[in-house]
C-alpha cells in the first residue's frame, strides 16, 4: 500500500517542475514556438501562458488519475475479526453435512471476489503508470518548447531538447519501479471442463467476436504521443504513427473460433494471427487471466506459453502436444473449452 501511495505522489514530481518553471514566462516572449518544420525553424506558435497552462493542467489531471489508480490497485485481504463469534451447529466447521451444502456457493463467491480484485488490481497499476507517463510527458514538452525560445528567442531551435519529451514520458518507468510488484492473490482453479458429447455424425463450432476498448485506446494514444512529437519537428515520427493506427484497428476487434480445425485467432484486418490445429491440442480449460502474470495486454510471448491478453478476467487455456500453453481472454471460455475437448476425444478414438 505504502508503495503505492509513494508512486502515485512521485506522478506529481513533473507537476511541480512544469509549475516551478512557470517563471520562465517572465524572460520568453507572449508568443512561444510549438512547431518545427523539418528543416528546424519555428512555424508555429501558441500563447506563452496559454500552452503553459495547457501543460500544467495535464500533469494535474494526470497527479489525480494516478491517486484513483493507487486507490484501485490497492489490495485489502480480508483479515478474521478478534470478535468473531463461535461456531454454531450449522457452521462448517462443525457441522460437515452444512459444510457440503454451503461450502461450494461460499467457494464460486470466493473466487469471484479474488478474480474482481485481480482485475481491479491490474487495471489500477496499468493506470498508475500512464499517469506517469502523461505527467512527465507534458512536463517535457513544457521545458523542450521553454527551453528552445530561451536559448534563441529570435530563432528558437528545438533540436536535442526534443529528448525532454522521450525523458518525461519514461517518468513512467519511475513510478513502476516504485510501484514494485503487484501482490499475490489466489484465485480458487476453475473445475475441470468435461468434453463435449459429440455423435459420429456430429459436427459442432463456436464463434466469437471480442472488443478490447482499454486496448484500443492506449494504442490510439500512443499514435497520438508521436504524432505530437512529429508536428513539433521530428517528422520521421510520422512513419510509426500509422503502423500503431494498424495495430489498434488490429487487435481492438478480434475473432476467436474453434471447430475441428482447432483454435484460430483472426483480427479485425482479417490476419490470422493464432492458428492451433486440434492435433495439437492436449486438453482445453477454463482459468482466470491475470495480464501481469502473462506478461501485460496484447499478444504476449513468454518462455513455454503465449496470450492473448485484451483483458482481466475469465480466459481459454489450451494445453499443446510440446508442452507449450495458449490463453486467449474470453467471457465464456468454457463453451469453446469443452468443444474442444469433445473434438479432440472424437479424433483420439
């Protein structure tokens, strides 16, 4: 918690400097250059307290973000009271045949609440770092642009200073650093998915279309963040800017399909990105997906396993013949699971 709390405040540290540089507009003109052509002149210009403020506000707005994200990512265990009361005849502990009873809706309403904490958790952290990503990004922008017109009021050169930006948005690294790593919580296995039961004659395919929005949008900010560095000069920027326009279009609609040709993952553009032939396949289950356990959102590589990761929350496993595993992130991952299963059995006999 206290790791935490220390991130979230060190979001502030590029507020204060945009803030305590705020003086500078005393020695810059009313008129500061924002945009550089490709040969490095100025060719635009924004009011001096204007973009100032503009920059300031940001990083506020990014400070407060990142104290509800150091709120959401915060894990509270639920700790035995001193005052609990004894057990009565009806309790588990005494009485087994209760315990049989009450025991698995206690068990499904303690792995729901596990999971929603594993998501909230992540999604917090995730936060936690973009705000310190936008804080220090407005930062040095701020100083960059300051900088330049105070070096050569008559022609303000960007040049290096444009690394300030680069160095402002790895703030974030700071913040995840201090941040450490996220706790443990363990979340109840999900019961074995039986194989579905299939006639010699039957034929059976599931179909699913799948939208990522947190996905989405931080790839669009991302295009947005070197669209920005383009137009204040570094015009080779311009090249990345529609490959992460393709990759957001790409992975933020996806569509999952399993049939006795095994697991396909296919993107919005149409590009097949997974192909797992059912040969392949061992077994299919159904587990809760925690993104930093599976390396973050996106389609993720990892020694032994892959993923794709468009959130927190139930996913399809499929264990391979090589002893490899893939997990896609699904609503109902046991649907295709027990398909699978079915398909896999009707071959092996």
């Amino acid at each position: 918690m206290r790791k935490l709390h220390a991130a979230a405040a060190v979001i502030w540290l590029p507020v204060v400097v945009t803030a305590a540089t705020g003086t500078w507009r005393d020695e810059l003109p009313e008129r500061i250059a924002t945009h550089w052509s490709g040969s490095g002149t100025a060719d635009g210009f924004s009011s001096t307290t204007g973009f100032w403020a503009a920059m300031l506000t940001t990083g506020i707005l990014a400070g407060v973000l990142g104290l509800v994200a150091a709120a959401m990512a915060t894990h509270h265990p639920e700790q035995p009271t001193r005052d609990e009361k004894p057990a009565q005849s009806g309790d588990p502990a005494r009485n087994p045949e209760a315990a049989g009873k009450a025991g698995p809706a206690g068990n499904a309403a303690s792995a729901g609440n596990a999971a929603r904490d594993v998501r909230r958790v992540a999604v917090g952290r995730g936060l936690l770092v973009a705000a310190g990503a936008v804080a220090g990004g407005s930062a040095g922008v701020w100083v960059a642009t300051a900088a330049a017109s105070l070096a050569d009021p008559a022609d303000p050169r960007l040049g290096w200073r444009f690394a300030y930006l680069f160095l402002g948005m790895a703030w974030a690294l700071v913040v995840w650093l201090i941040a450490g790593k996220a706790p443990r919580i363990d979340v109840p296995a999900e019961p074995p998915v039986d194989a579905l039961a299939l006639g010699p004659t039957e034929r059976a395919a599931f179909s699913t279309t799948l939208r990522s929005p947190l996905l989405f949008g931080s790839t669009l900010l991302a295009a947005a963040a070197l669209a920005a560095g383009a137009a204040l000069g570094t015009s080779g920027l311009w090249l990345a800017v529609p490959v992460l326009l393709a990759l957001a279009f790409a992975l933020g609609r996806v569509r999952i399909t399993a049939d006795r040709r095994g697991l396909r993952v296919v993107t919005g553009v149409g590009v097949t990105i997974k192909h797992v032939a059912l040969t392949d396949i061992v077994s299919a289950e159904a587990a809760e997906i925690n993104p930093t356990e599976w390396g973050g959102w996106g389609y993720r590589v990892l020694p032994g396993r892959s993923a794709l990761v468009l959130r927190g929350g139930p996913g399809l496993v499929v264990n391979l013949r090589d002893g490899r595993r893939f997990a896609v992130t699904l609503d109902d991952p046991r649907t295709p699971a027990a398909l699978l299963n079915g398909l896999h059995a009707k071959t092996a006999d």
